[in-house]
C-alpha cells in the first residue's frame, strides 16, 4: 500500500473513532486525491445518531429533484409513484415504488419487481430520475422499488456493505432489505420468481451481497460501479478494495456454499478513479468468459462486453467494461446525480437481462 495512503487511512481510523466524523472525511477524500489538499467543502450533515458512523464518502452535487406522488396518465391509466416507509425487527427504512398503468384490457397477472439500490449521497427520486429505470419498467409492465438508506445508519447515506454485519442472510441492511422486497411483493402481487435487484457504487455492492445472501429471491442482479460480496471487512478494507482492487479471492460468507449464485450483469467503466475498475471482474471471479464482443453507444462510448456461461455454483453472467468511462451510472439521464448521459443504456440493458431470468420453483 502507497505509505502516503496508509497514513492517511490510519488517520481517518483514528478521528473516527474519536467521534470527528468530519475530519475522518477530509482525511479520506485526501487519501483517494493522493493526498492533494482538500477541496472548500459542502456544508456539514447532521452527524449520525448511532455508533454504526463509518463513512466512504465521494464526490458529491446536488441535484434538485420534484418528489411528486403520482406520475403524468398514460392514455389507459395513471402509473402510481408513491412513498412510504417500512419497519422490520426495529430498523425502519424510507422508500419510494413505482407502480406503472396496466394497458387496458391487461388481464391482472402478477408482474416482475427491480429494487434499485442507490448511491452514495443520493436519494430515490434522484436514483430514479438518473437511472431512467421508470420509464423502461413502464415499457414491460414491471414495478420497480428504491430503498432508500438513513443518515443515521450511514452518514453519507451510504449502503454499509462493507461491514461484516451487513454481509450475512437474516442480519443487518440485507434482512431489512430482503423483508421489505418481500413485503413490496405480497402487497403488489409480483411474480415471485421475477424479482431482481441492481445497484450503483454503494448500492451496487449492496446488491451483490442481495444476491449472494437471497438467492431465492432475487432471480437476477445487476451491479453498476460496484464491489463484490466480501471484498471488505471495514472501513479501512473497504478503500482499499476501492481504491486498488479487490483481493483476487475475496472473502464471501455465503449462507449456503451449495446454493446458486444468481445470474449477474455487471457494467463498470475503467476509468473509475472512485471504485476500480477491477471489483467488476472480481464479481466475476471463478466464471469462464465466453464471447467477447466491441461496441460503442449511439454517442460514441466504446465498450466490451463479455458473456459467461452458467456454471456449477454460477448463473449466466454479462460484463460491460466501460471504456473511458468514470463513476457514473451509464446511460442515464443529467436530471440524476452520477449518469453519464452519452454511455451505452444500462437500464435498458438490465431490464433486457433480468427478464431473460426467473427462479425455479422450487426457489420460491
């Protein structure tokens, strides 16, 4: 490890623990500058009410968004865009579900269901508006859901993958979250074995840890800028999966070693100077690569894309290593915070994969 970055690191443990919160900020976005100084700074958020404060914190800008409480009719029915909020085993989350008009004449089926994990400082109506992921579900009939992370669980309304205690099945962040998919899905009537769950950065770890922990629940998993399942213990752990990679194999607890890890589609820019590109072939890691094929965008973003066979232990696998491309969700739209705007379409591109998937009956 750069000595520059490990002293820095060490000096973020250090006011962490002594409750100087905003300090350990600095001295972190420092580490990941390469120790350049720091730049004028936001105002302070509130501090965290819990223990439970550590920070990975990036870049951030705000983006103004209009929380609205139903979408604009379509000519045969109005999609409902609502918020409410969900408690399981004394954790609460807020959230916000998409629920899009059935054409008229649509017979009642159960329909599919994406929960989409946000980023880092990010909210769901902003996830929602960079992602575009509403307007696509609209397109097939799906419900898409967006959990959206408290600032007293994580600072910088980080999703906390990166600690042991939310990396297990029946603990933490995934039981909370897996409870309210589960809930989402009785009370909308979806389609068990159409459930997925996708991620940017924070989210996108989170996701995989979904998927490694709930198997036999989310049929599919989509990771965007993310990190795989075990690649951190810690804070510390953490930024230095972030910064250099994660360990070739990573710690993966899974609940269940004779389960099937679920079919992933993973998209990650190797340009990415806040997660390295690098977590996106690890999420990968064991699988055998198949055709590898060269594209690029309408706008001109260059990309490979890879597919993986399923495989003992291993669903079909896609990635889309981003050429050029930062830390930004692609694809998506300026009105979010994190998109790039001109990149292959991500969302459409995950719909078109997690559709191709459902969950055996027996899985359900």
């Amino acid at each position: 490890m750069n000595p520059l970055f490990a002293g820095l690191m060490k000096e973020a443990a250090h006011l962490t623990r002594n409750g100087r919160l905003s300090e350990a900020t600095e001295a972190i976005q420092r580490a990941l500058r390469g120790g350049a100084e720091p730049q004028p700074a936001p105002a302070a958020a509130p501090a965290p009410s819990t223990a439970d404060a550590d920070v990975i914190d990036i870049e951030a800008r705000v983006i103004e968004t209009e929380r609205e409480t139903s979408m604009p009719p379509e000519p045969d029915g109005v999609d409902q865009w609502t918020r409410g909020t969900f408690t399981h085993q004394g954790s609460t989350l807020d959230f916000m579900l998409f629920v899009p008009a059935r054409p008229a004449g649509q017979p009642a089926t159960p329909r599919p269901l994406v929960v989409m994990l946000h980023g880092c400082t990010q909210d769901a109506a902003d996830f929602a508006a960079g992602t575009r992921m509403n307007a696509h579900a609209r397109a097939c009939g799906a419900m898409v859901l967006y959990p959206e992370q408290a600032q007293r669980a994580n600072a910088q309304k980080c999703w906390n993958w990166f600690k042991t205690q939310h990396q297990q099945r029946g603990r933490g962040e995934p039981a909370l979250l897996a409870a309210l998919t589960l809930h989402i899905a009785e009370q909308q009537h979806a389609d068990r074995a159409r459930i997925y769950v996708a991620g940017l950065s924070a989210g996108g770890a989170m996701a995989h840890v979904l998927g490694r922990c709930y198997p036999d629940v989310y049929a599919a998993v989509g990771v965007h800028s993310g990190l795989p399942h075990g690649a951190a213990h810690d804070m510390l752990s953490a930024l230095t999966a972030m910064r250099a990679g994660s360990p070739a194999s990573p710690s993966d607890p899974a609940p269940d070693p004779a389960s099937v890890s679920p079919p992933v589609i993973v998209f990650h820019g190797d340009a990415d100077t806040t997660v390295h590109a690098s977590n996106g072939t690890a999420i990968l890691a064991g699988a055998q690569p198949g055709e590898a094929a060269e594209g690029q965008s309408p706008a001109g973003q260059r990309y490979t894309r890879t597919t993986y066979a399923a495989a003992p232990g291993q669903g079909d696998a896609e990635h889309w290593r981003l050429h050029g491309a930062g830390h930004a969700w692609s694809g998506g739209s300026a009105q979010g915070s994190y998109t790039a705007p001109g990149g292959i379409d991500a969302s459409g591109e995950m719909i078109r994969f997690f559709l191709a998937h459902s969950l055996r009956p027996s899985a359900q």
